[in-house]
C-alpha cells in the first residue's frame, strides 16, 4: 500500500503530522532549546508545554521522544482528561521504576494535565522531585493556571504560540497540493481564518473540502501534474461561513453608516442559520484592510493574496468612507467578544452596528 493510499484512510492532521522539528511550524524558539538540549545529550527529566488546542503539544513530545532514540514500545501516552485518580498516577510511578525495554528511556507523555485531581498531583510530585534516570516526562497543558507551582517548578516550561494566519495559510495549500489539490490563495486563508490558530482546525476544514471537492484523479480535463482547483466559495460552502457577497454588503453598509443595508445582511445570515461569530471574525478582518487602506494604501499589494479580487476591490472603494474608523473597528471586537455569551448570539453585532451608523 503506497503513502498516499494510506492518507485517504486516516485525518489529514494525522496524515501529515511533522516527524522531525525540521518540519514544525512557527515554534522555532522551542526548537532551538530542544535540539540544543538533544546535541548535548543533557534531556530535562521532565517537560510542561503549555499552549492552546492544535498548536502541536503532542506532537513535538513524540518528536522528541523519537529524537532521544526512544521507540514504541517505550513510549506511553495517557490521558489525564479521563485518568485524574491517585490510582493512576500510581500505576504510572510503578511503571516509571520499572527500566526501559530497548531504549535509553522510558518516555511518559501526560495531555491534558491540568485535568489531574489534586490527590494525583500529590501523589506525583514525589515521582517529579526525585525520578529515576531512565525516565523523561512531558506534561501538556491547555490551562497552565491548573497546574500545581510546586510541579510547574521541577519542570522545563514551553510556552507554544499560536501559528500566524500565514503559517496555517501555507500549511493548508501545502497539504493539499500534497493530495493532489491547488486552493486559490484567498481560499487557503479562509481556512486558516476559521481555524483559529489550530493546525488541527485548519487541516480538519480542508479535510471536509476535499472530501466534497471532485478527486483530481478523476477528472480527465486536468493535465499530467495538475489538480483540482479548489475556490473560495467551495470553502465558504463546506463550512458554513458566509459567502463573500454578504459580508461585502455588510461591510459596505457600516462604511457608508446604513444601518438598514447592515442590519438587513445580518439578518439575512441569520435566516440561512450562518454562524453569527464566523461573520463577525469575518467583518473584522475586512475592516482592518479597509482600515489600514485608508492610512497605508501603499499596503493594498500585501493583501492580494490573502482577499479576492472582489473583496480587495471593495475595500479600496470604501476606505475613505466616514463609517471607516478605528473606533468601528474596536466596537465590532467588543461586539465579537459579547456575542460568545450572548443568550441571543447576533445581538451585540446588531447592537454595534447600531451604535456604529447612529454615531456622528
């Protein structure tokens, strides 16, 4: 069974997980330490990485587990979400005592620690302040508040950064090519737009594009080497985020301070059940081109890859329009933030457009 075969049996973000730092993303800082760290043969007993979900905690453990020679058969992985008892920490400290089968260590990797009881924090404290030389610990974290001081202190500590929209942008066009796809660029930052600083997220969105989107191999108009081109209004489609036209309507309302034509297109998003928060993260990443045109218009060749030619268009026409301000801008953040717990989810967009067009 060839490689790609087995890429269309398993996720993408398993798929095309980096096996080596080389192949890591927008971590370089921990990268540095950790192969300096491997060079010199002089591992820390035991690791914290801390960071938000899908930014590759997971994965730079394994990586550096293989990197210190540690194979499958000792390396352990345990979820802390569904084994917080005493009971557990103990069976792990037994296992710790216990000398690796074929490699220099046994190497423990605990996600989601934060979720550990106080009783099993306690009962591995002892096991962190005086480990056995043949093991390594990592410790990943969505919550670093969580974790006891006295076990963040007998840790090394990696702070894992979200990737940048560019990052993601690249690694989704990547991995599609890689699958035999070609994404319009405004399409690859759609996807990481919606990911939210996740690689996970993002490779789980084209997951689903793809999956709609015609396999190239089947498509006898394309030439040797070529693939299915994928739009963003395929993107747009697949994962529900409004389509390009409707936040262009949205936009251009609050530029020109009408609240009938905003207030009409949220409504509009509402009755075709689109997430109101997509379409506010939407609006503001327009808003801050249209914004930053209005200061900086020598910046309009920066944003051709990341807007449509309509979107990029529009936001040159309406800069210089009275509602195109950085006080609009800061009430549609305010307005995204409320909107996470609002019992009426498109209100405070609502509200803030109202208070935008009604400002004089």
């Amino acid at each position: 069974m060839t490689a790609k075969t087995e890429t269309k049996h398993t996720t993408l973000y398993r798929a095309y997980r980096p096996r080596t730092f080389g192949e890591t993303h927008g971590q370089e800082h921990i990268v540095k330490v950790l192969e300096a760290e491997i060079k010199q043969k002089k591992p820390a007993h035991a690791y914290l990485f801390v960071g938000s979900r899908g930014t590759g905690k997971t994965t730079f453990a394994r990586i550096l587990a293989r990197e210190l020679g540690v194979t499958d058969k000792d390396l352990y992985e345990m979820d802390a979400a569904s084994h917080t008892g005493v009971e557990n920490i103990r069976e792990l400290r037994e296992g710790a005592n216990v000398m690796p089968f074929e490699s220099p260590y046994k190497f423990y990797i605990i996600d989601e620690a934060h979720m550990l009881s106080k009783g099993a924090w306690n009962a591995f404290l002892k096991t962190l302040e005086e480990p056995p030389p043949h093991v390594i610990f990592v410790l990943a974290t969505t919550d670093r508040d969580k974790v006891p001081d006295t076990i963040q202190s007998r840790c090394e500590i990696y702070s894992f950064k979200q990737p940048t929209r560019e990052v993601l942008a690249q690694v989704v066009s990547d991995v599609a090519k890689k699958e035999g796809y070609s994404l319009e660029s405004s399409a690859s930052e759609l996807v990481a737009l919606l990911a939210e600083g996740s690689f996970r997220d993002a490779l789980s969105i084209l997951q689903k594009v793809l999956a709609v989107s015609k396999d190239p191999s089947e498509t006898g108009k394309l030439s040797h080497g070529a693939g299915k081109k994928v739009t963003v209004a395929e993107v747009e489609e697949v994962s529900g985020a409004p389509r390009g036209e409707l936040v262009r309507r949205l936009l251009k309302g609050l530029s020109e301070k009408n609240a009938k034509d905003s207030l009409s297109a949220i409504q509009e998003a509402v009755d075709e059940n689109l997430d109101a928060r997509t379409l506010a993260k939407l609006l503001i990443h327009r808003m801050r081109v249209v914004l930053l045109l209005r200061y900086a218009p020598d910046l309009a060749g920066s944003f051709s890859k990341e807007l449509t030619d309509a979107d990029l268009a529009l936001a040159k026409e309406i800069s210089k329009n009275p509602g195109v301000t950085s006080e609009t801008l800061r009430m549609l953040l305010e307005a995204y933030g409320a909107m996470a717990y609002a019992a009426v989810q498109h209100l405070p967009l609502e509200l803030s457009v109202i208070d935008i067009c009604g400002r004089e």
